[in-house]
C-alpha cells in the first residue's frame, strides 16, 4: 500500500477564518502539527509554556513571535528556529495566510 500524500496548501485547511491545527504525526516522545492562521495572535495574557523544546518553522506568511524576556522575533516565510523547553512565548501578530509546521519533543 502507497503511502498517502498531504498538501499543506490544500485550500480545504482554509477553516473559514479560524485558526486551525491537524496533527500530521504523532510518537510517543513527538508531535507534528500542521498550523493554519487566519491573523489570530495569541490571546492578550496568554503565554506557551511548553515542557518539552518545540521546534517550529513558518512556511508561508509572517509572523512576529514575544518571549517573556520582552525580546521579539519576526518572521517570514521559511524562517525556523527551536525553542526550549519553559520559554515562554507568544504569537504577537500573524498575517491572515500564515502557514506552520511545528514538531513538540519530548525530553
């Protein structure tokens, strides 16, 4: 049996304006999300605080990512980075076609 194929453009992952998350692969000690936003920011007072690093990559858009430290990322299309476990961050703006890809480890 052929393994089947996900296109991360498909326009079915579009959901009608909200922010949507598909998990494309899921481990006992990993998880591979496929992140649709539609310009949604973290919600006001809320921060990640992940236990395990998340290794995340924006494949379409832009985006701007706050860590606790006030220290700002921005992003754009094809920009990557790893962030360690128990840093605490945000998503401060999202263009409306942004795209990611984000794998969560376990440690």
């Amino acid at each position: 049996m052929l393994p089947s194929v996900t296109n991360l453009f498909d326009p079915r992952f579009s959901g009608g304006g909200k922010e949507q998350f598909f998990s494309l692969l899921q481990r006992p000690t990993l998880k591979l999300e496929h992140i649709v936003s539609h310009g949604q920011p973290t919600e006001p007072g809320r921060w990640y605080d992940q236990m395990g690093p998340e290794w995340v990559v924006l494949i379409r858009g832009q985006a701007k990512l706050r860590f606790e430290c006030d220290a700002m990322l921005e992003l754009r299309a094809g920009d990557c980075l790893l962030i360690p476990a128990r840093l605490r961050h945000r998503v401060d703006f999202c263009s409306d076609d942004a795209i990611w890809l984000a794998l969560h480890l376990e440690e």
